[in-house]
C-alpha cells in the first residue's frame, strides 16, 4: 500500500504570518510601497499566488475525493424512496404501493474494484509530486527574476555613473576643442561615447521595469513594491553537474501516474473475466392511502416487507468493458511513453546545462579578469595625471590629458557591467542545473534557513 506524502505548504506558522503581515502591509499602506522584501519572502508569495500551483492543489483535491470514490462501493450505500401514489388508483397497477422504501446495497467481492483503488491511490501520489514540482518550478522562477532585478539594479547604478564621467569628458572635450588644443573631431568622438550610454540605460530600465513587473505578477504584490535586499540572497552552490542526480518530482508524477493508468487499465481487463457480488438489502412498507392494493391479492400485503440477498454478476458477452479496456490499456502504454520522454528530455538538459555552466564559469572568469585590468589601468592613468609620466626630450610621450581619466573610468564601469552580466548568467545557469539534477528543494531549505 502506498502511503500518502504530506504535502509541506508552509515552512513554519510563525513565519508565515509574518510574511503574511509584511504582504498586508505592502498592499494597503502607501508609505510602504517601495520596501525591501527578501527572497525567501518572494519565493514563499509567489509560490502561494502560482496558478500553476493552485492548480496542482485542486488536482490534488480532486484525486484525493477520487479515492474516496474508489472506496465508495466497498461501504454499505442507503437510499430511500417513496411509491405512494398522486392521485387514487384504478385498478391494478402492478407494483407494490409503498408508503417508504429503503435499500442498502454494498459490494463484498471484486477483483477490478481492487485494481481501481489502486489506481486512485497512484494518482493521489501523482497529485502530491506534481504539486511539489509546481512549487519547486515557482520558485525558480520567482528567484531568477530576483536574482536578475538585483543586478539590473547595480548595472543601473554603474551605467549612471558612466553617464557622469561621459558628462564630464564631453565637457573637457569641449574645453579644449574651444581653446584649439584638440580638433573639433575629438568633441564629436566624445559625444560619440556619450551617446550609447543612455541607450544602454533606457535599455536597463525597460528591463528593469519588466522585471518589477513580473515580480509583482508572480507574487500578488503592488508593481514597484518590492525593492531588493542584497543580503537575503544566499551564495548559489557551485556545482558542475557531479552532484549525483535525483528523480525529479515532475518526471516522478510521470511515472508514477502511468502506474495509475496500468491499473486502472488492469481493472478494466478483470471486468471481462471475473464476477463481482453484491450485498442488497430491502426494506418496504407498504400503504393502502389512494389505492385498493389489497383487492387483488389474495392473502392482504403486510405493512413491514424486508428481503435481502446476494448478487452475483458474470460477465459473458460485454462489448462496453471490452472496448473500455482497449481504451485504457492504450491510455496505459501512452502514460509509460510519456514518462520515458520526461525523463530522456531531463538527461539531455543536465548535459546541456553541464556544458553551458563550464563555459560560462570561464567567460565569468574572464569578465572578472577584464574588470580587474580595467581598475589597474584607470589608477595607472590617475597616477600619471597627478605626477606626470617622468619622461622628458624630444622622444618622450606625450602628457595624457584629463580625458584620458573620464575615459578610464567609463571602461573600467563598463567591464564591471558585464562582469554582472556573467555573473548572473552563471547563477541562473547554476539553479537550472539544481532543478534538473533534482536538489532544487535542497536549495529552498538552506534560502528559509537563512531567512529566519
């Protein structure tokens, strides 16, 4: 017999009425309306707002009444009626005028019944892990938005600052090309410079904005009410595809419910072969208002009649069960194929995943390097404005000029950018990976752990 998983909907009551409040708070106080909210906050709202998960919950109710309803002809069933007439009779009716009639009825034995309980409590089990990969699916979903919003943040913070320094260049640009010392040329390439920066921060702000937009989808919230706090996002682990991989809960739901159809396909094919018996119990009482019932009979009807028995059902020639056991075995083989695909399709993403991380681990790598030499190179150039580069003669280069320094500073900002970039691109790469080895949930332990 299988047992019935638990379902953990909430990692602890406390905290949830907590994050519960700070929800409320969001919605109903302007003056909240832009507060920092954790991650663990965001992946617990969204994870509770998913439709994806709300459906898996009413599946799970739903397969959890389907087993109930498996079980239902097993218990004894009561159902009572009434015969008495409308209007007077005339003449005889044929049936027994009843005043109330109650039947019980229960099933003692049959093979197919069996199968079909089984078959139920399969597909409760599959409910159970399509809801938890529901969850795990919100949460990385919710999460890599996070992750992204935070370093949208910083991109902007970074692009702003270069739009300061281009600033600053198209002003000594314009200094010097108004007292001949450079070429008209030389304002025009630093306006040039300028130039792509604001599209390049029109570009993070739409991306941004959307960012912020999907958050609040995900989460129920106001858009704009989340603000990112960098110290509730833990370290992503650093894994390379030799964590040993576990089943999925999604591909296990799979599986698990080709089981189901197996045996329900199985209890279809019994219907053909073997009996079922019933238990019937009747009770009549019978009324003489508006009829004349007794005229007929002989001997006149006693007002209690109770009669019970046995029932036995041999199948001999039931085309409607054979066609549905046809139908159910073929419903059987699609599940099982389905499953397999499931899994397949999982194996390939872990390679595919494995592969990206190790190159984008190297392109981070190099994008940190790059960042690094850009630093070393605006304090080489900071170091020769302030004290000149010590060489003199006819052969000596020239004195940089403080454009130089502006220009610096907008190459060491933008090699920061995309040491973001690829940062983040690894992240996300990481929790993909996570999911698909199956430590997905591991990673949502340690995030809640961390938030309490």
């Amino acid at each position: 017999m299988i047992e019935n998983v638990p379902v953990k909907t909430a990692y602890n009551s406390r905290d949830f009425f907590i994050r519960l409040l700070a929800a409320w708070a969001l919605l109903v106080s302007p003056a909240l309306l832009a507060a920092q909210v954790s991650l663990s906050t965001v992946v617990d709202l969204a994870q509770r707002n998913s439709s994806q998960v709300k459906i898996a919950e009413a599946n799970l109710r739903k397969a959890e009444a389907s087993l109930a309803e498996s079980k239902d002809p097993l218990l004894p069933s009561l159902v009572v009626s009434s015969g008495l007439p409308a209007f007077p009779s005339v003449g005889f009716t044929g049936g027994v005028p009843s005043l109330i009639t109650a039947n019980v009825q229960a099933q003692i034995f049959s093979m197919p019944q069996k199968q079909y309980i089984g078959a139920a409590r399969f597909g409760l089990k599959a409910a159970q892990l399509s809801l938890r990969d529901a969850r795990e699916e919100s949460a990385l979903e919710s999460a890599t938005a996070y992750l992204e919003l935070e370093t949208v943040g910083r991109e902007l913070e970074a692009i702003q600052q270069q739009q300061t320094y281009a600033a600053r260049l198209v002003e000594i640009a314009q200094q010097r090309a108004e007292a001949g010392v450079d070429p008209l040329a030389d304002l025009l390439q630093a306006r040039l410079t300028a130039a792509p920066l604001k599209l390049n921060r029109i570009h993070q702000e739409a991306r941004a904005a959307t960012l912020s937009k999907q958050l609040a989808v995900l989460t129920g919230l106001p858009d704009g009410a989340i603000q990112i706090d960098r110290a509730s996002i833990p370290e992503i682990p650093q894994i390379r595809g030799e964590l040993p991989p576990r089943t999925l809960a999604g591909i296990e739901a799979s599986q698990v419910l080709a089981d189901s159809r197996q045996k329900a396909a199985r209890g279809d094919s019994m219907s053909l072969l073997l009996p079922e018996l019933t238990f019937n119990l009747q009770y009549v009482r019978t009324t003489q208002l508006l009829n004349d019932a007794n005229a007929y009979f002989k001997i006149p009807l006693p007002i209690n009649n109770i009669v019970s028995g046995f029932s036995i059902q041999i199948p001999f020639f039931d085309w409607y069960h054979r066609d549905k056991a046809r139908e159910s075995a073929a419903d059987a083989l699609r599940a099982k194929a389905e499953a397999e695909q499931a899994q397949r399709q999982n194996e390939v993403q872990i390679a595919q995943l494995t592969g990206s991380l190790r190159e984008l681990d190297t392109l981070s790598e190099i994008a940190s390097l790059k960042q690094e030499i850009a630093v070393q190179q605006l304090a080489a150039v900071q170091a020769q404005l302030e004290s000149g580069n010590g060489a003199t003669g006819p052969a000596a280069p020239p004195q940089l000029s403080p454009k130089a320094e502006q220009l610096a500073r907008i190459q060491e900002r933008q090699k920061f950018v995309e040491a973001l970039d690829a940062g983040l691109d690894l992240s996300k790469t990481r929790l993909n990976l996570l999911r698909a080895l199956g430590h997905m949930e591991d990673w949502l332990h340690e995030l809640h752990a961390n938030a309490k």
